[in-house]
C-alpha cells in the first residue's frame, strides 16, 4: 500500500505529502520522515517541511502510516491498582519526555479489584511501539510475554528476576544502606522496616539494602512488618510495630505514602513525638514530604532523571531490536528534614 | 479496503475474522462488532464469538480495523500543566471506566513552561475517537477547533463560554453558596476566597456562589485574593490575607491542595490555630484532606459520578454525532471535619 493510498483512505484530508514536498522542495521521504515518530531528521529540514505543511493544511493520518511504517507513535504505559505509587508528576514528566521524541501514551490499568495485569491481546492489538510498565503490582510475566510477542518493555522503578527486560530503578539498595546509615549515627537502637509487598522488587531491594546496612553498622537486624494495601496496610503495620513492649526507635518506610500514615498513627494514636520518640524516614521525596505538617526526612528518588533513562532506552530499542537490555540505576540522594534524629553536629535549623 | 485484507497487512497474524465466524457460527459482521469498540453486541454472543478467537488465537489489529470502522478505540485525555489538579484517582478512575466500555486512554501532556494546548494536528493525527479536556488550564479554542474537526469533546470539570462542547463539572455554584452558609452558621464575620485562575471556570463558579451565600447570609463581601500557579501562588495570597490588619476569619479555597498550603501557612508562619483563630475550607476532598494533620473541612467533588457522566456523554456522541450538547453537573457534598468553626451544636467529635 503506498502512502498515496493510505492518505486517501480518509477522504476529508485532501492534501498529500508529495504536495508537502514539492512546495518544500524536499523529497517525499524527506516529509514522511517528519511525521514519522523517532525518525531522524534535521532542525533545518524539519522547519522547512513543517512551515509547507501549514501552508497547506497537510495532517498526516498517523494511523494509516503505522500500516506502512509499522510504527504507531505510541507507547503504551501500564499502571496498577495502586493509585499513589505513582505520583502524577511521574507520568506527565513520563509523558511529556516521550512527547518531544514524537510519541504519546496510551494508557492501560487495572480495575480496582481485578488482576493488575492488561490483556496482552489488548497491548497487542493497540499496536503499541514499547510498553513501560510503571506499577510495583504487576506481575513478571507480562514482560515476558511482550517480549516474546516482540514488543520493547521497560521497566519502571521494578526489576524482573532474569533480567528478560530492560529496567530504570533509582539505586535502591544503596539507598538502604544508607538510611541504616543515618539511624547508626543518630544513635537509634531498635530499626524497623515496613515492606510494601515481599513480591515487588523495588520494596525487597531497599530492604535488603536497609538489613546489609543494620548489619555493616552495627545495628540488630531490623523488625519487619507487611503493609501493603495502601493506607489501611501500612496503618496495621506501624500499629503492630509501636505496640510492641520495645518499640522500635526508627522506622524506615520504602514509600513517602507509608511514612506519612506512620508519622499520623505514631502522633495522633500513640501521641508519641517525632523524632523525639521515634524516627521515621520515607522514600521518593513525594510533594507532602516537604509539607510543614510533616518535614519528612527521605530518600529522593531522581525522577527526572529515572524519566530520560526511560526514554532513551525505548528510542534504542526501537532503533536497534537487537539492542542489548540494560538494568539503569539512577542514584538518588537524602533529604534531611525534621523527621529523623541526626547526630547533635548535623540538625538542620528549621 | 476489506476486512481480510487489512489482517493481511500484517503478515505475523494468519487468523481471519472469518475463521473465527466460522468457529463460533455467528457472520462476520457480528465478530467485527465484537472487537469494535462501543459496537452493540449480546452478552452471549460476545462470549461465543471470544470463546472462538481464544482457541484460534485470533487477535484482531486495531489500528488496520480503524481504517475500515473509522474508529481508533482511543479517547484523548488532554491534562494541563497542573499537576495536582487531577489527583492521580481521578486519571485511574477515568481510564478504568472507559476501558469497561472498550476504549484505551491516550494522553496528551502539557511541556512544563509551554502553552497548555496541545496541537490540534497531533489530535487529529492520532485519530482519537473523543476528547476529555480535563486541566483548568486549558484554553476553550481547543475544544471548539476539535469540534469543527468533528471530534466529539467532553469538558471534564470545566466548561466554555457559549457552550460549545458538553461538559460535566460539580455542582460548583451551589457548593460555594453552601460553604458561606457554613461560615454564617459558625458565626464567622469576615470570610475570604483564595480564586485559583479568574479564567478558570471552575473556581470562577465556586467564587460567584460564595459570593451569592455570603450576600444571603448576612456576611459581608469577600476579600478575594488570586493563588495561581501552584503552591507558591497559594502561599503568596494565604500570607497576603494573613497580613492584613483585620484579618479574614474564614477561607475559602477552591482546591484541597490550596487549603493545605493555606492551613500550614496560617499554623507554622502566623502561628494560628485553626478553627479557632481563622477557618479554612477546601474542595475535592483529595486524600490529604482526611490526614490527621489536616482534618481539612472540604466540599467533596463525585470523582466517581463525574467519570461516570463523562463516559455517558462520550457514547452518546459517538453513538450519534448529531447529538444535543448537555452540561451535566453532578452534586457533591460537605465533609465536615476540624478545620472549620461549627455553631457548638454540630461540633463532629474527633
């Protein structure tokens, strides 16, 4: 089919791309090119088709180049059932990053209480270009599954065992590490963790971080709670852990979410001060983080940066299929703020 | 273009609808309006028909059936530069309602610091099905462009001048007169309203009815101050009303998050007490309004229903084109909580 033919398929758009051309004084490809979504082109070439186009009210179908192209000029994010894992600054920075290298999200999640995964026939069917899968609760076997069906997955802030896709994740064991770090010099002596999920990755790597750091710093291992299931979960899990006789004296939260539910449950059900009494420390450096109310200590996770890597992985993938996958840890780094215990030396001035 | 050629096209799928016909004992026709999305077809039909094309492995291309139905399965949700404007729920819910009636979300970001528009030409190029023009911030050409271009639109939690695409906001008017009869009943004297964008049509409604309930119940005028462009506008005009010499003792604030800011402001930099020094009131009911922090009194927005009207007006209008513009407008309701002054008798207990 050629790109005449698919232009006429709609027939309310009468201008063509040999029309761009001529009047630009490129050639056809040269046009086609620009409105094909990752294709290489230069500024000059761009602004000359770009100004022909508008002059001629010229609108590519997108849709019916995809069938000559096999490029649809989308990619496909799936988000699961839990809402606040990703903060929406996430996916407009997701989206916005994909815009300038042509492309748009279509977005698949999952019902409130159903499996978190989408129908593989839908992704297919869709003709997605690449999938990011950007929710904590998906299941391993989706990228598999997309992989084999040939379609380019990344990973958002998750990892699969065996690496059968390429994955962005901010450097999540370090970041453990570091938190055992910063509760050894404050001088606290009983650690907790609250795992999100034991299945997710990105929980379980920053508590594995989190232990190796108890151990390297001389702390007992830390006590762990299960607080999945959103607030409810996580207000169960520092419930548990502060009515315990010897209550833990820092809490380490691998979400911003579930540190803000603990800090509430630890002052307004136990009326204990923070950090005084206990110490918590979140992770993502979400908005309410910096809220006054809260002034919660936490590990910034490099969002814009986790963003680009995103980007450029798919924009490799799709260049070269056989492009070789790759597991991208982007450091990220503390945020000192109110909920913490430091060493006398170290207390930021509020 | 028929049917089986568009299959044909791509060469890695050999099942036709035919085959799957066939299988199931049903015409084509009723295979094909089974994949289409909002396509009418019986429950027991749909199940024969996917019962059929699971054990053939049929998987029908979207994107080559568009050519021939003239339907994408996608709806554009256009959101603006305001993040927080659309909690993460509000996108999930929205999705998710639309995904129940066969349709995917593909979203169109605002860059950061650019126009909140995105190009008509990209909407057009994608061929989406529908528009939801969901941002506050967005200009009202768009929706009319996309109309004149024969794309249904949907203004989510908005509306336009002159009505010229349907609409689905919160009973915004009402709201607004119900919280100065709030103020009026906690004996509030000098009430105040913090207007997100005087474009805006959504806090512009909320401010003409405050300002309606404040005449009709005895308050005075209220001093207006402007809070655009995110948190720093929010603080900018909470500190402004916190200087004055005769200070507001109630505010309105036409978003949770703009109550928040307003709240920690009043607490951390005037040193108040809320309710008792100044009240404070917010709308959505996002989820930080219910933190123990903030136990922010609030006008709660129908997310649900709201996404549910949506949907409703977007089948309507594919269904047929020629259908009556409507602005639905869904009630929603006070959720009394600490932040605001009650007469003594309706104080909720905590």
């Amino acid at each position: 089919m050629s790109e005449t033919a698919a232009m006429q398929i709609d027939s309310k758009r009468a201008t063509t791309a040999t029309d761009v051309a001529e009047r630009a004084g490129v050639s056809q490809s040269a046009v086609s090119r620009c409105f094909t979504p990752g294709a290489s082109v230069s500024a000059r070439m761009r602004a000359q088709v770009m100004q022909a186009a508008d002059a001629l009210g010229y609108r590519p179908n997108l849709i019916a180049r995809s069938l000559i192209t096999k490029r649809s000029g989308m990619i496909g994010v799936v988000v699961g059932n839990v809402a606040q894992q990703l903060y929406p600054g996430t996916l407009q920075a997701l989206a916005t990053r994909l815009q300038a290298e042509g492309y748009r999200i279509l977005l698949f999640t999952a019902p409130p209480d159903g499996p978190a995964d989408p129908a593989l026939e839908q992704i297919i069917a869709y003709q997605v270009d690449a999938l990011v899968l950007a929710a904590a609760d998906l299941s391993s076997k989706l990228a598999e599954q997309c992989r084999a069906a040939g379609i380019p997955v990344v990973l958002y802030n998750r990892t699969v065992r065996g690496q059968t896709a390429s994955s962005v994740t901010c450097t999540n064991h370090a970041a453990g590490i570091e938190i055992a770090a910063l509760f050894a010099a404050g001088r606290h002596r009983r650690p907790a963790f609250i795992a999100f999920d034991p299945a997710a990755s990105t929980s379980r790597d920053r508590e594995r971080g989190f232990r190796a750091g108890c151990r390297a710093h001389g702390l007992p291992d830390p006590i762990v709670e299960v607080g999945a299931s959103g607030d409810a979960g996580a207000r169960r899990a520092i419930t548990s852990l502060l009515s315990r006789p010897n209550r833990p004296d820092a809490v380490f939260c691998p979400f911003d979410q579930m540190a803000i539910v603990a800090m509430d449950v630890a002052r307004y059900d136990f009326g204990l001060s923070i950090p005084n009494d206990v110490s918590i420390v979140g992770f993502d450096d979400a908005p309410p983080a910096a809220w006054p109310s809260y002034q919660l200590t936490t590990y910034a996770q490099p969002v814009a940066a986790m963003v680009d890597a995103t980007a450029q992985l798919i924009v490799e993938q799709l260049a070269d299929p056989q492009a070789r996958l790759r597991q991208v840890q982007v450091p990220g780094h503390l945020v000192l703020r109110q909920s913490c215990r430091l060493p006398r030396s170290q207390e930021p001035t509020r």
